[in-house]
C-alpha cells in the first residue's frame, strides 16, 4: 500500500485503511456478521448484513458515533475502498443521490 499526498480527493479518515488491514487479518466483521440472521427479501437488498456491520463498525472506530453521520459518511470514498468496494465513487449505485 503506497499514501500520496498530492490532493485529489482527501480525507481525514486515513486510519479506516489500517481499519481494514487489522480486520482482513482477524476477520472481526465476519464474525460479528454471523451472529445475524437476516430476514429481508434478497432481491429488494442492496446492502449485505455484513457491509451493514462493516458500516456502522468502521463509523464507531472512526469516532462517528451517531447514525446519522453515516448519511454523509456513505459518499466518502477513502471509506468505500477500505470496505473493498469496487465503486469507492458509487456512481454505480442506484440509490447514489449526492450529499446534501
């Protein structure tokens, strides 16, 4: 893994990277994630119970205690790639909408 710091899009949040390096070790998420049963029709499902934990795991690390944090949070790249996403922008995503 190589920082830059030459601009572009910047986040203060660069501690989610280790984050998610600690976790690919010891698998933390994946185990809390197995501990729920998720109930909701597959194919209306956006969002994993385990990208759901991940969310609401990182944002308490991170030191973004409150849910609603987690509205502006989703539109924050750095954090997109740390989870692994494939889009870190998520311009692909259908309930993209823009921070407000």
């Amino acid at each position: 893994m190589i920082g830059k710091f030459d601009g572009g899009a910047i986040s203060s949040d660069g501690g989610a990277l280790l984050l998610s390096e600690v976790d690919a070790t010891q698998h933390i998420v994946d185990q809390l994630a197995w501990l729920f049963v998720d109930h909701r029709k597959p194919d209306l499902i956006e969002h994993s119970v385990h990208e759901l934990i991940w969310q609401r795991v990182y944002g308490l690390v991170l030191g973004y205690e409150d849910l609603n944090d987690h509205d502006r949070l989703r539109f924050v790249p750095l954090l997109a790639a740390a989870v692994g996403k494939l889009d870190p922008t998520g311009q692909g995503s259908a309930s993209r909408t823009g921070p407000r």
